[in-house]
C-alpha cells in the first residue's frame, strides 16, 4: 500500500465511519478496485485506522468522556458493548471469512437502504431528548443490535441508531449515543487486531513505510472524521435518515454489478 491509497482508504474511514453507510463495505470495495483488499496489512490497516476516528469522537464530545466521576455514562458504554466483546470472542473467525465477501456487503447495503426508506416513519416519536435519560435496559438492546453490525454492510452505525429509535431516542441522543458506542467498540476491535498481528506477523508492524502509512491514515481518519460527525448531526436532526437509505442501496448496486462483471471478486 502506498501513501496515496492509504489517503483514500482513510478518507473513506472518516466520511463513513459514523454515518449509517458501512466504512467496512466502503472500504472493502475501494480497497478491491485498487487491488490491494487481500494485502494482509490492507486488511490490518483498514482496522487500525479506526483509532483516528476513535479520538475524534473523544476530542468532540471531550466534556462527556474526561468527567470521570459521571458514572452512569461509563456504566452505560459497558454495559452497550458487552454484548459485541462476546459475540466478537466467539465467531471472530466466522465474521473475518464474511469480511471476504464483497457479494455479502453489498446485499446488506441494499437491504439496509431499504429499510433506511422507511425508518423515520416507522420511528416517528421524539422521546428521549438527553443521553443522561437513557436507562441501563436500553443501552443494553442498543448493544445488541449493535451485533447485527458484525454482518458486514450492516453498519454498526446504522445498527446502533436502529437500536437507538426503536428505544425512543430521538434521532440526535441515537446519533451520539452510537458514536459513544463506538469508542470502546472499536478500541477493542482495533486492540485485539493489532495484538494479533503483533504475534502473528510482526513484520508488519516494525516495517517503516507500514508505520508512516498508519500514522498518515488515523490522522486523516481523524479530521475527516470530526467534520462528518458535524454534519450528520446537524442533517438527521434537520432531514432524517432517508437519503442515506437512497445511497445505501445506490453503492450496494454498484458493488453488486462490480462482483458480477468480474471486475472484483
């Protein structure tokens, strides 16, 4: 991987990460129409990134994350992922083999456009105004929708906001509630691939050109991150959620007809 197709993969992390698209569907394709998606540090980079964004959901929503003393937020996040760290132990191995499948992503994006069509309709209360409102029983069915992420093209974003509406959320406490969750989620997934690569293929890690490559892409991650944080909270709250069911199927179709030309597998 060069530095610019590290630049692109980061960019498309940052734009998609957050929103209700799937960054893994994204990424597997871009990364298959640039011929790199079965490089093993590919596969190792387009988790690592993950980091960046990680920290802009930090530095944006800092004031939530450095009161320590605000128990029940931290209760909430642990109680969310449990559910994910579980699911993740048991069928990692499974879920890396779904990874493969750009056929897979690309169903799921569709499907999941689909019911992005509907969404605001079908979840249409404004209840739960403020994050500190939502109880423990909540945060937890939010986790576990959380899981249905794991199919690649879901979108754990999307899964978690789902979660969120159908808990009576409005659609801005389901947005943030979902990057909340994001933050112990994806450290974990990204702890958990880097130590394995750090035993398994530590060559990987200790290359020069690798290190610069993942340095440059969590920094990208991380400002193109924050400035789609910015906009997709101000969007959903304004026009709902039906236009990314239009892209979704729209990208899903596209990938789709890729894997059925042959031009990726």
């Amino acid at each position: 991987m060069n530095i610019f197709q590290a630049v692109v993969l980061a960019i498309v992390e940052g734009l998609t990460e957050f929103l209700p698209v799937s960054s893994t569907g994204h990424m597997i394709a871009v990364s298959s129409i640039m011929g790199i998606h079965e490089e093993a540090f590919t596969k190792l980079f387009e988790v690592a990134i993950q980091l960046g964004a990680i920290v802009s959901v930090v530095v944006l929503y800092h004031k939530k994350f450095l009161q320590l003393r605000n128990r029940q937020f931290f209760i909430k996040l642990i109680v969310a992922v449990i559910p994910a760290l579980i699911i993740g132990f048991l069928l990692g191995d499974y879920i890396d083999a779904l990874l493969e499948s750009p056929t897979t992503v690309g169903i799921a994006l569709v499907a999941g456009g689909i019911f992005f069509l509907f969404v605001d309709k079908i979840f249409n209360k404004r209840g739960l105004q403020h994050e500190e409102n939502i109880p423990l029983p909540s945060a937890l069915v939010v986790g576990l929708f959380q899981c249905i992420a794991m199919i690649p093209g879901v979108s754990r974003s999307a899964a978690t906001i789902i979660g969120g509406l159908q808990q009576g959320f409005s659609r801005k406490v389901a947005a943030e509630f979902s990057f909340f969750l994001a933050v112990p989620t994806m450290a974990a997934a990204t702890g958990y691939k880097l130590l394995k690569a750090y035993l398994d293929t530590p060559e990987i890690l200790v290359d020069k050109h690798n290190l610069l490559v993942l340095a440059i892409g969590n920094v990208v991650a991380f400002i193109v991150a924050m400035l789609a944080i910015k906009f997709f909270i101000e969007y959903v709250q304004k026009h709902g959620f039906k236009a990314f069911g239009w892209y979704r199927i729209a990208v899903g179709i596209i990938l789709l007809l890729l894997v059925y030309t042959g031009y990726i597998g």
